[in-house]
C-alpha cells in the first residue's frame, strides 16, 4: 500500500465481501473506511464456506495460508433413505463464516469500521461522494462500494428496480459443536462432505472450524443445510421470529417460534435419513430463504456494487462468497492508479463489469440447473411446510 493514499473508497457493508474489497483497494493505494448496518457483531450469515481460489489467493497475500482457517475433508458420500451410504474419495478444504471474518478483519485493526451505520442517501459532488446514514452521521470519500449483501441499501439507491425474487426454497440450517453430538453420528460424518436428496429437498453436511476457529479434533463444528421446497405464501410466517419480528432475509439461531421447530422436527422425521433427522433434532436450527436477483448495472458514477448486493447465485455452486472476492480483487485492479483529480477509469471500469457479469452469468446458470436436478425451486417437485 501506498505511504499517501491515491483516492479514498467508502466501503457499505462490514462481512466479508466488504472486507475483501477493504484488502483488495488497500493494495491499490486507496484509503478505506467501512460501514456495517448491524449494531453489534454481525451474525454469521451463512456458516459453511466451501473454500475457492478468490478466497485462497487473498488469504495467501495476507499470510493465512487457507489450510490454517479450513477444515479437510477426505471423501464425499450420499445417504440413502435409510442412511446407507455410498463413498468415493474428494479432497476439500472447508471453512466457516466467522473464521473467515476473523482472518479478514485482524488485519484490518487500524481501518475505521463503524457498526450501526445504515446507509440513507448518497450524494455525488465533483470528485467527492458523501454517504448519509440513518443516525446522521456522514462520510466523504472519492468512491463507494456497496457491498451490503441481498437486501443492500446502496443497491436500492443506485438502482431502485431491481428487487430480490424468492426462488421457492428456503435452507434450514445448523452449526454445532462436534462435541455435543452422539461418537457413532461424529463417526459418521467427520471427514466427509455428506448428502441427501429426495423429490423437492436437499440435504448436505460437512465439518468447519470451531466458534475460535479450532481446527482440532473435538473442537470443531458440524454444519449443516437442508434445502427445502416452501411455497411462498407460507414463508411469512417462518420467517416470524419469537419476538413477533419479521424477518426478511435470514431467521437467525433462536428465533425460531415453537410451533415451527416442532413442524421442522417432524418434517424431518419422516423425510431424512435417520443421521440427518437426529441432526436436525440435536440442531439449534436457523434458516435463510433463497432468493434470486439479477444484476443490473454494476457501475455508478463513483460507484459501484459487489457480491450479492450487485446479483445473487444460488448456493449449489458454492461460489457466492468467492465471487464477491473476485468482484472485489477486479474492481480494485480496475481502479488502481487512479486519482480523484483525474477521470475516472471509465474503459477499465466497463471492462471489469462486463467481465464479472459474464462470470456472474456462468454461476448462475449452473447454480440453477444444479437446483432443477434435485426439484428445488421446481414447479414440479413436492412442497414442504405449509400451514396444518
């Protein structure tokens, strides 16, 4: 990084999209600044993180190698209905979210990161943009990146008509330690990317680092997603936490009212294989709706969009935090020797969005023939669910 900043960036969005694009313009000579909406930590959003080359090249310049945040798996093996499986070796690393946050943010200590920090207007003034948010507080920088997730605020004011679609599943999820968990089903599962799937539901296991990041035996997690057909007039009320509030995009650990836990545990019962109904059952279970929204234009004046704020892809591929660090590590090669008293690099900023829509294009064809094959989202495939 440069002694003297080239232009300063204002990155909306604390996760670790928000913190890659934080590394990647560090590189580049680019003073940085970062808002997150949430007012505490910021939850862990999604746990499981298969490990990709974006987030291996990054973690590499940053001295963490991927394997000291990662768990190994040696084999893959699909359950059948009554938990008799099939095995075939494939090596893989796998990480968790809040690892992954904690490798990012360290290194970042000394960067302004404001917590509470909602995003209401910005303003574009000559070579400067002015970021307002909700508590008054203002930030003035020469770029901004909103990297601020599915429901970003930045998207909604760079484009106020693209809108989220629910893509007619949702993923009931788990992440606990492997040390609550009964020796024959650990036995079962440690070292192994292991699924499931049947007419309208997937289900897919594998162990991650644990909750410091542990990657010792009987100190790591067991996490867990099992996609499930929802038809959308009942996702309202499973996304209606105990509190009465509604959430829209992610139901987080605890929330879940107690007529829905005994409705998953049920549903889980007569649909799983007994190792991943015993799961599910010993699982403080939280759950996030999939959704898909197409990428509009990924370039503002003195903006831009990344990750899922600028387009999702559907989870199947594994990709969605890789391909917010490969929108991030583009944009800021895009923007590198760039100063505010010059143009901005228009050529280079239309080469990197055309590139990245085109990679978005590739994911997200294959994360949806990937979900047609197991009836998810399909009009043909059974529902799960609804209302007794």
């Amino acid at each position: 990084m440069s002694e003297t900043n080239d232009f300063t960036a204002l990155v909306i969005g604390g996760s670790v999209g928000g913190l890659a694009a934080a590394h990647e313009l560090r590189d580049v000579g680019a003073g940085v600044a970062v808002y997150e909406r949430s007012a505490g930590q910021t939850s862990a959003r999604g746990a499981g993180i298969v490990m990709q080359p974006e987030v291996d090249a990054l973690l590499n310049r940053l001295g963490r190698p991927a394997s000291s945040v990662s768990v190994e798996l040696h084999e893959r093996q699909q359950l059948d209905a009554r938990g008799r499986t099939a095995r075939h070796g494939a090596p893989q690393l796998m990480t968790a979210w809040d690892t992954l946050y904690r490798a990012l943010r360290e290194p970042l200590s000394g960067v302004c990161y404001r917590l509470d920090s909602t995003l209401r207007r910005v303003q574009v003034s000559g070579h400067d943009i002015t970021a307002e948010f909700s508590d008054g507080y203002t930030a003035r920088g020469n770029f901004l990146v909103g990297a601020d997730g599915i429901g970003s605020a930045t998207r909604m004011l760079l484009d106020s008509v693209s809108r989220p679609e629910y893509a007619g599943y949702v993923a009931w999820r788990g992440l606990e330690p492997e040390s609550a968990l009964p020796s024959e089903l650990l036995d079962l599962l440690a070292g192994r990317f292991t699924f499931f799937t049947s007419s309208g539901m997937q289900m897919l296991c594998y162990l991650v680092p644990g909750a410091d990041g542990e990657r010792e035996e009987g100190s790591r997690r067991v996490n867990w997603v099992w996609y499930v057909n929802v038809a959308e007039p009942d996702l309202p009320r499973l996304l209606t936490g105990r509190s009465g509030k509604h959430y829209a995009h992610f139901l987080p650990p605890g929330e879940l009212l107690p007529e829905t836990v005994e409705q998953v545990a049920r549903q889980a019962e007569v649909s799983l294989p007994p190792p991943f109904a015993e799961l599910v059952h010993l699982s403080d279970v939280f759950m996030q709706p999939v959704f898909d929204l197409a990428p509009g234009r990924m370039v503002a004046d003195h903006a831009a969009l990344i990750g899922d704020a600028a387009g999702t892809v559907r989870p199947h591929t594994a990709s969605g935090t890789s391909k917010a660090f490969g929108d991030a590590a583009g944009l800021a090669a895009a923007l590198r020797g760039w100063t505010p008293t010059r143009p901005l690099p228009a050529s280079e900023l239309e080469h990197w969005e055309l590139r990245r829509l085109d990679r978005f294009l590739t994911l997200s064809e294959a994360g949806f023939d990937l979900a047609v094959r197991s009836t998810l989202g399909a009009q043909r495939g059974s529902r799960f669910f609804g209302s007794d």
